[in-house]
C-alpha cells in the first residue's frame, strides 16, 4: 500500500511524496491518475522502473 505525505488539502501548487513500502521487484511501471481536477476529467502520469 503506497503512502501520501505532503501539504494539506487546498492551495494552488502542492508539493508531497508517494512512497512504496514495499520491494517493486518485477513491476515494469508506476501510472499516478488525478481525476476530476481544475476541469479536467482525468490526467495520467506513467514512469518506467
């Protein structure tokens, strides 16, 4: 289960960290999905590992 830290709710730039507790040994890529922010449905970010 990933764990969010950061800034609180609201603000206009936010800067938090995503961290993994666990190995992710096999795992090709991490996609990040923002839904339903300032008017836009959906926004995704793919990092390859």
């Amino acid at each position: 289960m990933p764990i969010w830290e950061g800034s609180g709710p609201g603000g206009h730039h936010r800067k938090d960290t995503l961290s993994f507790n666990s190995v992710l040994g096999e795992t090709e890529y991490v996609e990040l999905t923002i839904l339903n922010v300032a008017g836009v449905k959906e926004r995704r970010f793919k990092w390859r590992l």
